[in-house]
C-alpha cells in the first residue's frame, strides 16, 4: 500500500539526490527480481548513477536485464593492487600527461631487485555513495552480508526505502507490497506515482511478473486492478513471449503423459500390496525349507528300509533246504 506522505517525501528526496542504489536481499524470488530491476530501468532515466545489486547470484529464465546485478556495492574508486614486498620498493610516484590525458603511476624498484611483475596487478571498483537505496525484501541489513558489513556508513547517509509485504524495523521510508496480487504490481503503482518513465524492459519484467504470480491471470489474487496494470504494461511496450512459451510447453507435453498424482488411499493400498507380498515371499521361503528337511528325512528312512531289508535277505533261502522238499513235506526230519 502507498502513503500519499511517504511518496510525497520520496519525491523531494528523489529530486535532489544524485544517486540511487536498489539492493535485493538473499535468496530473491521471480517476483522480487523482476520488480527491481523494473525500477532500476526507470531510475537510469532519472538518475545517471543508479546501481542494483544482491549478496549472490540471482539467474532467473527470462527476465530481462539481469547483467546488471552486481555482487559488490562499490564501483565509484578504481583500485590498482599489486604484490609488494617493502624492501623492494624505492618509491612510487604519479604524473599526468595534459596533452594524452593519461594518468602514469610509477613504482620505481630498489637497486638489485627486480621490477614489479606485470602480472601480479589487478583492478577493481571499491567505494560506494549513494542518496537513496531501495531494499527489496530485507528487513535486517545483516541478511545483506558483504553488501551491508563493508559499507555501513553508505547506509547510514542514506535514505533507506524498504520495499516489502510488512513494514519492517529498518528504513527511513516504508512501502508496503500487500494487498496487491504480486510485488509488481505496487512497483508499477510506485513508478507512476513517482512520475518516472517506464520502458520497454521494465514494462515487460512487470508483467511478466504479474502473469507468473497470478498463473497467467487465471488465479483468484487476479483482481481488477490487476487487469487494469496489464492494460497500462502492454501500451508502454510490454512482451508477453513468456505466456507463449508456457503455451508451447503445455502442447508439447501431453496431459495423458503427466504423472498423476496419488490420493491417500492409494498409497496405503500400494503399502498394504507390498507389505503382504514380501510376507507371501518369506512364507514360501519358510515352506520350501521344510519341503527340504521332509525330503532329507524320507530319502534317508527309504535308504534305512533297504538296508534292513538287504541284510535280512543275505543269509541261506529256506526254500532252497532238502527239507523242504515237496516229497520231505510232512516227514519228521
């Protein structure tokens, strides 16, 4: 929700600053980026030092301008660092050819040891200054690691905008983004109120945006308002490449081939299936092994049978006894 007295206090604040600063907080959302960098386009047409930054990378399909996110909060001093050894070093110096404009830093070595090596400088941007700093989705400065350590007294020079979905401790002025169907939708408000210009990459981060977080309008947070910023994105300029290419992938992927997702029941039966397979298993298992011991033991008592059997038969057959004879039949032997 806008204030009619915080945007009023932005404006003077805006007008006379010189430089702005848009920090996002770790872990930013599509929405959070997409809004950020839409305000960082309409303040480069502002403001000629304006800077957007965030703790880590942030890469996001399809949003434009995201080159422009920066790890580091300085870029105003250009730092030149080399290896130093002291005792090797007779003097440094610095002198300015009017006629080239250049600038010449000279380190002179000492006698017997070797000049500096080449290789070992570096360049970088150290320094930050700025007027005014947006803070996307932070409510503590600590969340913002590096971004916040090494340069505290930039923010405490500074007029702090907090832009989040509840009005945190922090911030000098704050805007509040709830209410609203996504983030971009109170930037757009907040761009317009502030009277600054929205381009083409800014129009189309808005509503890309906007299209992501209602699902492509279809959802209930959809309102009319939310229609009425779409109508105002599309006459700046705005591209809705994203919803054809949502459209595209939606073809290609059939809904027959989507998995579909199991109810409660279902994966209870699909547990009761398994749990009563594996003891199907075991039993069988279980059975098989007595079968072998069943076996074993009638295998061994047939084996005992024959053996009786043969040891019986193995002394002189009766029959084959004169006396019993069919003519000694009756007689006393």
């Amino acid at each position: 929700m806008l204030n009619e007295v915080s945007l009023s206090q932005l404006k003077v604040i805006l007008d006379q600053a010189h430089t702005a600063l848009v920090v996002l907080g770790p872990e930013s959302s599509l929405d959070q980026t997409a809004s950020a960098l839409a305000l960082y386009e309409s303040l480069k047409d502002l403001k000629s030092e304006v800077s957007i930054c965030a703790p880590e990378e942030i890469s996001f399909l399809d949003i434009q301008g995201q080159e422009n996110i920066k790890n580091k909060l300085g870029n105003k001093d250009l730092s030149v660092s080399f290896e130093y050894d002291e005792n090797s070093v007779d003097k440094v110096s610095y002198h300015i050819d009017e006629e080239k404009n250049k600038f010449y830093l000279v380190v002179k070595p000492k006698k017997g040891y070797k000049p500096l090596d080449t290789k070992s400088v570096t360049f970088d941007y150290v320094g930050a200054q700025a007027d005014v700093i947006f803070l996307f989705g932070v409510h503590r400065y600590e969340v913002l690691d590096h971004l916040y350590s090494k340069y505290v007294s930039v923010y405490d020079n500074a007029t702090v905008v907090t832009v989040h979905n509840f009005e945190p401790e922090i911030g000098d002025i704050k805007i509040d983004v709830s209410g609203k169907s996504c983030w971009a939708e109170t930037v757009l408000s907040l761009i317009e109120n502030l009277g600054l210009e929205l381009n083409e990459v800014a129009a189309t981060n808005l509503l890309y945006s906007i299209e992501n977080a209602t699902n492509n309008l279809s959802s209930f947070t959809a309102t009319a308002d939310t229609f009425e910023s779409v109508s105002k994105l599309m006459r700046a300029g705005a591209r809705r490449f994203h919803a054809k290419k949502a459209v595209q992938t939606q073809k290609e992927i059939p809904v027959s081939a989507q998995p579909k997702k199991k109810t409660s029941f279902e994966v209870a039966l699909e547990q009761a299936k398994e749990k009563h397979q594996n003891n199907f298993e075991k039993e069988i298992q279980r059975l098989g092994s007595q079968d072998k011991v069943v076996k074993k033991s009638s295998k061994k008592n047939k084996n005992n049978r024959t053996n009786h059997k043969a040891k019986k038969g193995s002394g002189k057959d009766p029959m084959s006894d004169k006396n019993y004879l069919p003519e000694n039949l009756g007689r006393r032997v």
